[in-house]
C-alpha cells in the first residue's frame, strides 16, 4: 500500500475543489498508521471558510496529521510522495513533475463527478508520457465501475448516532446563532430546510412552495450565498443566515435537515449520505453542457417524475414549473415515497467502496519503486 500522498488542489469553483481535496486528504491519512499527506492549496483564504483551523497567513502548517502548503510559485524544492494527485486537471508545476518522473512517482489524475456512461469506459485508463511520468485517470462516480464517492469508513453509522441525541442538534443550531424561537419551532415540528445554490436559483420557487405548506419551514442559507433570501422572512417561512462552517459540521447540518439544496460535486456526495430528500443544482456550464450531466444522474437515480422535474426545473431557472413540482412532492404521499427513495439510494451507494478506499487499491496495484 502506498504510504504517501501529494494532492494539488488549485480553488476554482468557490469550495468545492477544496472540499474534495480537503475530505480525500483526511481520509488518505487515515488509511494507515504512517501514512503521510501533503496537501497543496493556491487559495488558504477560502480553505479557511470550511476549515476554521487554518492559518491563511502561514505557508506551511499541519492539521489533522495533513501538511499543509501554499502552493505558490517558485514551488519549494521538496521530493514529490509516492502518489501525487492532479485535482481536476489543475497542471502541475514543470519542476515538480520533473522530480516526480526522478521519483517514479505515480500521477493520478482525479476528475470530476459524473454520472455520464462514457466514464465507466475511462476510469483507471494509464496515461504514458514521453518523459516518463506514470499517469492515470481516475474517475468518482455512482456504479461499481468508476472510482465510487467519497465516505469515511463509519460516516453512516455515526450519522445515525448523532440524530439519535437530538440534544445534539439543538445544540449545534444555538452555537451558529439561531434564535431560540425558531430552535423551538423545530423541537415541535417545523420542517428544517438547507439552502446551499447559486444566485441562478430559482429561489422564491422554493419560499412559494414552503409557504403554502401546513407546517413552518425554517431555511438555513449559508451567509452571503442568497442575501435576498432575508426578504421571505414572514408567515410560514423563517430564514436563518447561518456562518460558514467546517465540514464535519456542515454534515450535520444536512444530516438533521428534512430537505436538502445542494450545489456542485461535494455538497451533492454529501446530501446523499444524510439519506435525506435533496434538489441539486450542478455547476452551470457554457452551451447547457451541464444539463445533459443532470439528466445522465437523474437517469442513475430512483426520483420519480415529479423531483425530476423538479430538479430539472430548479437548474433551468424556471420558477413557475419548479413552484409546481415543489408543492407536488411536498405533498403526501409523494413526500414520503421521496424520503424512502433518499435513505434506499443512500444505502445502495454505501455498499459500493468509497472513492479513497478504491483509490489506495489502485495505487498499490500500479506502484512503482518504494
């Protein structure tokens, strides 16, 4: 098994380029007593926001047992680890590579989540170079063909520990600063919705829906991700603009919501594992090349046709048809059938190893000198 790591991160797309890298780094390190992992980040102010414990002014620190650095340029003349990961495509430095192929360094380069077929086909395929590097891709995904979805061994065991102490949940609603009226409105029975999307959202789709539903919502929305969203504080809606938080805390906070918004590729593996019912919003691309990655996931999932739909509408921007088909699945019987088919599909996928797990296999597989 190899007993080291390095991983590139370049922070693009707001947080989720870190928050891969991030949670893949942790569970790296995990894997074994003397493993080591070296995490390179271009932008620690942002890691920061899901990470309270790093320092964005220090270039070199360690957390969790993880090496921290800043990966700027000239990049320090250290030897490169047994596996560097390339995160999605964010080309590495020429020195760095030169030392790698001296190493015999395998490169693994991890791409984006995707439900797409074509990815089956491309997972695990070696990539020579001239040079000499050893390179391969590496693709996460939904079917025991692809490379699986970030899990930490036991996340689902203790998620179920943790909405078993409901005190928990209380108490990490009143430390964000959430008033106590709403925390009581949620101790009798409110429903609590997270609001994770970008400014497209068609968001008074949603505050629509929730009003016109017998009982309370509370929406808890990051701050800064929707400002507006302040304005549908009123009758059975409550907004609540929450502080960026760590990761750990940020499951909870899905864990403990009956209704999940997520956007981009962390958020979404980990509204998956809440079991909860969720609406993703994918990151837009140019020409709607996104749209045919929503529809290849929808395809995977059990969503019947109203949250299809729904989803479909959601990252459409059309507001009327997603007001619509929100109020249809909020309805029962179809709000209980959407809950069943979350925890079912949950428990599909966490059969299958997770994205760390198959990763360390596969690299132990193509290692090359120790």
């Amino acid at each position: 098994m190899p007993s080291s790591f390095d991983i590139f991160c370049r922070v693009i797309d707001n947080y989720g380029d870190i928050g891969v890298c991030w949670r893949l780094a942790r569970q790296l390190g995990r894997t074994g007593a003397h493993t080591a992992v070296r995490l390179w980040v271009d932008d620690l102010r942002a890691f920061a926001r899901i990470e309270p414990l790093v320092n964005p002014g220090l270039a070199l620190q360690t957390i969790q047992g993880i090496e921290i650095r800043l990966w700027s340029e000239p990049i320090p003349d250290v030897r490169p680890h047994q596996v560097v990961i390339e995160a999605f495509a964010c080309e590495l430095p020429s020195s760095f590579i030169t030392r790698m192929v001296e190493n015999d360094s395998l490169c693994i380069n991890l791409e984006y989540l995707s439900a797409e077929k074509w990815v089956e086909g491309c997972h695990a395929l070696p990539s020579l170079h001239a040079n000499g590097l050893r390179k391969a891709f590496f693709f996460p995904g939904f079917t025991q063909a692809t490379g699986g979805l970030l899990r930490e061994p036991g996340l689902l065991q203790a998620r179920d520990r943790w909405l078993s102490q409901p005190g928990e949940r209380w108490a990490l609603l009143h430390s964000l600063g959430m008033p106590a009226d709403l925390i009581r409105g949620l101790q009798s029975g409110w429903r609590q919705v997270y609001l994770f999307c970008y400014p497209s959202a068609p968001v008074q789709a949603l505050t629509a829906a929730l009003h016109a539903q017998a009982v309370p919502s509370v929406i808890i929305v990051p701050e800064g991700v929707y400002p507006d969203l302040m304005r549908a504080t009123g009758g059975k809606v409550h907004v609540f603009e929450a502080p960026f938080v760590s990761q750990d805390r940020f499951d909870r906070l899905l864990w403990s919501s009956d209704l999940n918004f997520v956007r981009g590729e962390d958020s979404l593996v980990r509204a998956l594992w809440a079991g909860k019912p969720l609406v993703w919003q994918i990151y837009e691309q140019q020409e709607d090349v996104h749209l045919a990655k929503l529809q290849a996931w929808l395809d995977l999932s059990p969503y019947p046709d109203e949250v299809r739909s729904l989803m479909l509408a959601w990252n459409t921007g059309d507001a009327q048809q997603a007001g619509l088909a929100l109020q249809n699945a909020l309805n029962a019987p179809n709000w209980t059938a959407w809950r069943v088919q979350a925890e079912s599909w949950c428990s599909k996928l966490a059969a299958a190893p997770g994205l760390a797990q198959a990763l360390v296999a596969f690299c132990a597989k193509n290692r090359g000198k120790e």
